[in-house]
C-alpha cells in the first residue's frame, strides 16, 4: 500500500539508491516528473542534482501533498480515464576495462528492483 503524504507535504531524505521516480511511487504519485522533478520546493536539488535519476543518499526532496480530483461521470454510464505518467527508458552499455563497448561476449545482467 502506498503511504499518502500528509497535507503539509512531507521531506523525504533519499536512501541509497532511489531517485524521484521510485520515491514518487511510494507516496501514490504518478507523475513524478510533473508534480515532484519540478515542484518549487525541489528547485534548490534540481540546481544541484541535474539527472532526476541521479540523488544522493542524504538528499532531501520534497514530496506534495495529493492534489484531489473530481471528474463528472453519469451514474451507470462507462468512463474512461488516462493517468499521464512519464515514460521511463533504462539503457545499458558493457564497456571493457578500457572503456571501450564489448561485442558478442556473454554475461549476465542483475537488477535488484525494490518497490
């Protein structure tokens, strides 16, 4: 389940390895890019920490409180609704000891994902 923020809003400090979007996802918010990445509060991190995905343990950012929203929908009618998100891409390279990209070798990558 995920943890609302209180209405104040709420200063996380990062542990290692998480960046805004995985904390976002903690406090139920979707769009981190959006309603976190960019919120005022977070102006003086983004200044320092140009890559969103790229936080310090000890960072603090602060995480706003849900914005409630009502849409209109006519009761036993269907409704569709889109939650906008960020697109997320994750790339790899495997480079050699001498930082050069290796070809047709073996291996295997590990990702210890934690929600």
């Amino acid at each position: 389940m995920r943890q609302k923020p209180p209405p104040e809003g709420v200063n996380h400090i990062v542990r290692d390895g998480e960046w805004v979007g995985s904390i976002a996802v903690q406090y139920g918010i979707a769009d981190w890019e959006k309603d976190v990445w960019k919120h005022p509060r977070n102006a003086s991190l983004r200044k320092k920490r140009k890559d969103p995905q790229v936080l310090a343990e000890g960072d603090p950012l602060y995480i706003p409180p849900w914005q409630e929203k009502e849409e209109p929908g006519a009761t036993g009618r269907r409704h569709r609704f889109k939650l906008k998100t960020p697109n997320e891409h994750f790339r790899v390279r495997i480079l050699d000891e001498d930082g050069e990209p290796v070809s047709d070798a073996t291996y295997t990558l590990e990702i210890d994902c934690q929600p």
